[in-house]
C-alpha cells in the first residue's frame, strides 16, 4: 500500500496513476472527501487528512509500504515561512510515528542553495527529514514545463508569451510533470538504504524564445517572448495580491543569475522522456 499525499493535483495524480498500472494498491489522503471520491472509484483507498494534522496523516501513513511527500504549495509565505514549518513538523511528526517502509519527496532544483528565496521552503523539508528513521529520497526537479499553462491564452490570442527567466536565449533545465510523477512513482517501488537525492530535467534544456517558436507551431502564427523587466517584478507581484513578493523574486534571480542550480554532476542526473512541445501542446488542447 503506498499513501499519496498532494493526489489531486498533477503530480501526485501522476504518482498514483503510476502505481495503480504497475498494480499496486494506492490510499489516495486528502483533505476533501468529495476530492477522494474519484480515486475511490478506481480502486483507492482514501484517507481524510489535513497536512497540519499529524495524528491524521499518522493514521493516513499507517502500514504504508511507502509514502510520497508533496508539500502544498505557498507561494506568498510570510517571512521565515512559519506555513512550511508547521507542515514539515506534523509531516515529520507522522513518518516517525507511522514509520513506513520508505518515503519520497518532491523537493526542487536548488534545494542545496543557500541564499533564500521561495524554494528554501523545499531545503525546510530536506534538513527536517533528512535523518528519518526509514529510507528518504529527495527527488529535486527542474522548472516545470508545465508552468508554461499561464501563457497558453496569451501565446494563442496575442502572439507573445512573457518571460520572468531572462535572457530569453538562455537555455534553462525544465521538466515534464509527467516525469517528474512516473520517476517517483518507480522510486517508491525501489529498495535503498537511507537518504539519497535525484536530480531530475527533461531531455533537453529549453530557452524562453525556444518556448515561443513552439507555441508559433502549435497555433500556426508567430509567436515571441518578451522579458519581464525586474524593476516591475515587486510592483506586478503586489499587484496581484502578494504580501511578501520577495521570496519569488529572488527564486526568479536565483534562476536567472545560475545559483539555483543542480547539485550533482550531469553523469548522475536523471533524465526525462516527455519534449517540450507534447507538454504545450497538451496545455494548449486543456485550453481549447
């Protein structure tokens, strides 16, 4: 039995799927029980629990043979990120508790950084579980590929997609959410002794500008990218209802200025199979 945490969002929906086609039985944790009801009907178990609820996901993690970790997601934390910090201690709180045979996390690229910035909330849960009694892999994906999605209406209706990651010609680490849950989904499924991470990119590495020419493709008109300038980014970022704009704009440098990088070296990446354009063109179909 594998507990999936984050089931409902594209990740670990990948995750369980995964599992379920290899045959393996899935316990879907959830918050909303009328979220549960979809995995149930193929066959989950499903179990109600907050992520600040230690006795809950205790219950929920309970006899696992493995647990996948993906914390919800902040992205306007307040400073110190107390939101992280509570989650990564009922989450470590019920592994230790639960103790199940393994655990997989979703962390990021640049997890290992030490100027803050809006991953660290990913580095919060690798120093916490790090030294957990059982098996813990840290898998540390690229960009997602996927966060493409925001400029989908743009690209199609204006023929421009605009780009935080600058210069537009830089070629960026990006990854397929697809592979990001098929990966940890043979993870849970492997045997190791204690912590390791896995660094994880799609099969090439992709530039802003490629970016437009694919969307050019897909929608059969031009399209550019155009940059963000950074002088806008805290003034936009308010603009749209964030408190603390901080934390993402120096996750935004970081990229740009390469000390949000990989940790290991090429020979021990792990690569992903899914290219950019099936990623655009999957996002573009949703969109439809």
């Amino acid at each position: 039995m594998y507990s999936i945490t984050g089931i409902t969002g594209k990740v670990g929906g990948e995750v369980a799927r995964a599992l379920l086609n290899a045959g393996q039985a899935v316990r879907a944790v959830v918050r909303d029980a009328r979220k549960g009801t979809a995995w149930e009907e193929l066959g989950c178990d499903v179990s109600l629990a907050d992520m600040n609820d230690a006795t809950a996901l205790t219950a929920a993690f309970k006899a696992a043979t493995g647990v996948f970790v993906l914390l919800p997601p902040v992205f306007d934390p307040a400073p110190g990120f107390p939101e992280t910090r509570a989650t990564v201690e009922a989450l470590r709180r019920a592994l230790q508790a639960a103790h199940p045979q393994k655990v997989v996390c979703i962390s990021t690229i640049g997890a290992q950084a030490s100027q803050t910035n809006l991953l660290t909330q990913l580095r919060i849960m690798e120093e916490s579980f790090g030294d957990l009694p059982m098996p813990v892999a840290f898998v540390r994906p690229a960009w997602f590929m996927d966060n493409y999605a925001w400029d989908v209406a743009s690209a199609r209706d204006t023929g421009i997609i605009s780009s935080f990651l600058q210069p537009l010609n830089r070629l960026f680490p990006m990854v397929a959410t697809a592979d990001i849950g098929r990966i940890a989904a043979e993870l849970l499924q492997e045997a190791w002794i204690g912590m390791k991470v896995c660094e994880l990119e799609g099969p090439i590495r992709v530039s802003p500008n490629e970016a437009a020419l694919t969307f050019a493709t897909i929608f059969d008109r031009p399209v550019r990218a155009q940059t963000v300038a950074r002088e806008t980014w805290e003034t936009l970022f308010k603009s749209q209802g964030m408190k603390h704009p901080m934390p993402r704009i120096q996750m935004l440098e970081g990229f740009n200025e390469g000390w949000i990088r990989f940790e290991q070296g090429d020979a021990s990446r792990l690569k992903g199979r899914v290219a950019l354009k099936e990623v655009l063109q999957g996002l573009a179909k949703r969109r439809e």
